[in-house]
C-alpha cells in the first residue's frame, strides 16, 4: 500500500505562505527538501524509514529521551509525527513561527547515527534565527531535512514507532535552498 505523504498545496495554502513566508515560494513551498549548498544524493530516493509518534510532546522541545534511538541504523529516513500540520493550518504565521522543534541533542543523535533524511510534519527541526544554520549543520553532515509532511498517522496506525519504506523524488532544481519534493510511504 502506499501512502502519499506530501502536502498538497492549493493556491489559498501558497498566498499564504507568500504572506507569512520568508522564503521565495519555488524552492520551499510545500514539502520540500531544505538542501542548504548541497545537492541531493540519487540513492537517498529509497529508503527505510521509521517514524516516531511524539504527537504527546508539548510546550517543549522533542528530546532524545523522548524516542528509541536504538532503533535507528545508518542510513535510514527518520520521521517525526507530531499532528501539527492537522491542527494547524499551512502557511500561516503561526505555522511558520509556534511550530514544534527538535532539542539540538536529539539532532546530534541522529546525526551520529548517519541517516540520511529527517522526515517532518512541520516547518523546520528549530524556529527562527536558528533554522537555517541548523539545516545547513545537517547537511554539512550528508542528513537532509523534509518539511511539511502529511498523513505520517497513516503509517503509524496507533504504534508509537513504524518501520516502513520510503520513496523520496524532489525536482531537479539547481541553486536553490529548497527543492520541493514528493514523498511516498509504502507499507
């Protein structure tokens, strides 16, 4: 079975985030890619993934203690369902700027365990000043970050963590931030 988990973006979902967006709509609207100076590898498009069901973690940051990361292997696609794009809606400024975030020693972990792709429901592994730098931290290490992912509860069912795998096909854009891109989970 698969599971399209890529947001459709219509075009109230783009006015608004031209509105509320700091970011040039080509690269990062919708579910993307943010890439940094990077370019995407061909063999990350297929993955195995597991995600984690942190959707109970509020008014504070997701930490490690909050997940198995013995569960992860190198190379895997590790996704983050918080329930956040279902509660609240794309492109607002309260999704661009109240969303949830990663701890940053949570984002070493995974980066010390060599994945390659931190799958997201939400607008960035940190907010503000501090997102960009963190998503070229990540890239600087071969771990590429996906934003604004949906229907991540499909997989998980009600497991607190799934294993599936994980397609990933992002436009073929040169120069730019963000690559927008469709993923698809297959169960």
């Amino acid at each position: 079975m698969f599971i399209d988990l890529s947001i459709e973006v219509k075009n109230f979902n783009k006015k608004n985030v031209l509105k509320n967006g700091d970011k040039i709509p080509f690269g990062h609207l919708g579910t993307h890619f943010d890439v940094m100076n990077k370019e995407f590898p061909l063999e990350y498009i297929k993955r195995k993934g597991l995600i984690f069901d942190v959707s109970k973690i509020i008014e504070r940051d997701i930490d490690l203690k909050d997940i198995d990361s013995s569960r992860i292997e190198k190379d895997m696609f590790i996704g983050f369902y918080t329930g956040y794009i279902e509660r609240e809606e794309y492109g607002t400024n309260k999704y661009f700027n109240e969303h949830p975030q990663l701890s940053n020693n949570l984002i070493e972990k995974l980066i010390s365990k060599q994945i390659s792709i931190i799958g997201l429901d939400f607008a960035g592994l940190r907010r503000g000043k501090e997102h960009t730098p963190k998503d070229q931290y990540c890239a600087d290490y071969g771990v590429f970050v996906v934003e604004n992912l949906c229907n991540l509860k499909k997989i998980l069912g009600e497991e607190k963590y799934k294993y599936f795998d994980v397609n990933v096909y992002p436009i073929k854009f040169s120069g730019l931030t963000g690559l927008p891109c469709r993923v698809v989970g297959e169960l």
